[in-house]
C-alpha cells in the first residue's frame, strides 16, 4: 500500500540530462553495490534518487541493509520483519512501498530481518528479480545494497541492468573492485553491467590523484567522481539528501555532473 503524504518541493530544478523521460517506457534498475563499506554507497543511491525525481522519473528505493541508512534519510520508518516476509513472498512487496516526502520518490524501507535473506534465498539466484519484476510501475528502482558477497549479492547481480561501484582511490577499495571483476567472470556473470565511480575523493592525497589518473581510460569507470567533502558527511546531521541542504555546494554539483553521466550511459 502506498501511503499518501503531502510533497516536499524537490530543491533542484530538472536537470538537462541526456535522456528524454517521455521516451522511457520501461524499468531500469540500478544497484549501488561494493564488497566494501564505508565508500559512498548510501549518500550515493539517496542523492541519485532524488535528482532522478527531480528529473520527473518516479524512483523507488529499496534499501536492502539492514543497517536502514537510505530509509534514515528519506524519514522512513521500518515495519519489523517486513524484509523477511518480502524475501519469503509471504507480502506483496507493493504492500511495503511508502511515500517519501518528495515528488515522485516512493521507498521501502529495509529492517533488522534483511539479514535472513541468504537463508530465505537457499542457493536461488532468482528469487530477487522475480520480485523486483513486480515493480514496473516505477521508471527507476535503486537498490542500496549491502557490503559484502553473499546469495543476496547474487540475486542483486542478477536482477539489477546495472552494477554502479562507488571506489575510493586506495589500494584496498581498488583490490575489491578487481576481486568483483573475477567473481563475476568465475560465476558467468555478465561483466558487461558493472559500472565504476570514484567518490571519497581527496584532493590533497597523491595516492589518490595517481589512482584516478591510472584508470582514467579504464571504460568500466565514469569520468566524473565525487569528492571528500564535509557537505556529504552532513547529511547525516540534516538527514536529508545533500540538495536539500547545500543545494549550490559544489558537492552538489559533483553528484549532478556524475548523474548525468550515469543518466546517458544506463538509462539514456
């Protein structure tokens, strides 16, 4: 059931990305995914959702941590074992969509029983798409998924169109992205669908400046990155996305600028 809530006005005016809403006709999804923690993936999936709104595509999120960060900031409140009885196909999952405050941004939000997903999967690598093919009312459904790789990644791998790699510029985060690219092509995985950005980038760090600039011509990788700024951190203060708070920052402008990009390669 989705619950009627009055709108937030989106703080964003549309942006002019390189594909035409009126010419989508189909479902996209997207899966803000990595090995690791701690890169970005949240503020990521949360700040593409809510410019994808503002471009007037209708955008669920379905946050799949247990952690419940992505529904944190869209104000939404967890039912207990609802991700379980979802995973289960003991609940429509129409039935756990919930209006966020903003236009054309709807959410289900994740609960402590997300965790039970690789026992409720038992081996099926399937099992999350047909359920994720009930969605196609929406344009644009994002996955905030969590670290690690489990049967849940395997479900995520299979049911998203695109695997969006967020990477810090360090040795250890690039290890993981490599170590992805090979479970992939061990598991016949369709390499094809991943798609990498930088993002905790730090300007001051030669490492980091050196890293960048060694997978700049590396086509699995966008061209535009999100920096290390206070700005991002902050959302957690504000629990909100980034525009609504620091809309003129030039984080902002990073996310948009990437958005783009993302917009024209994976959904444009």
């Amino acid at each position: 059931m989705i619950l009627q809530l009055k709108y937030q006005k989106l703080c964003v005016e549309p942006i002019n990305a390189y594909f035409s809403i009126s010419k989508m006709h189909y479902m996209v999804t997207l899966a803000f995914y990595n090995l690791k923690g701690g890169v970005g993936k949240t503020a990521s999936a949360v700040n593409f959702a809510y410019l994808a709104a503002a471009n007037g595509l209708k955008t669920l999120v379905w946050d799949l941590d247990p952690q419940g960060s992505s529904s944190f900031y869209f104000h939404v409140k967890n039912v207990k074992n609802e991700s379980k009885k979802i995973f289960a196909s003991e609940m429509d999952i129409k039935e756990s969509i919930q209006d966020s405050t903003f236009e054309n941004l709807w959410v289900i939000p994740a609960d402590i029983s997300a965790r039970n997903a690789d026992i409720i999967f038992n081996q099926s690598r399937r099992k999350l798409k047909s359920i994720v093919q009930g969605l196609k009312q929406f344009d644009l459904v994002i996955l905030d998924c969590p670290p690690g790789i489990s049967i849940l990644h395997d479900n995520v791998f299979g049911a998203a169109d695109w695997v969006l790699m967020p990477n810090i510029p360090t040795v250890l985060s690039i290890r993981s992205y490599e170590t992805i690219i090979q479970y992939f092509k061990e598991n016949d995985i369709d390499k094809a669908k991943i798609k990498c950005f930088f993002s905790m980038v730090d300007h001051r760090k030669n490492l980091h400046q050196e890293t960048i600039q060694a997978f700049y011509n590396n086509k699995l990788f966008f061209k535009n990155y999100i920096p290390y700024l206070s700005d991002i951190e902050k959302m957690g203060v504000h629990i909100q996305p980034l525009f609504e708070f620091a809309n003129s920052s030039y984080a902002a402008l990073c996310y948009r600028e990437l958005w783009k990009e993302i917009s024209k390669y994976c959904i444009g």
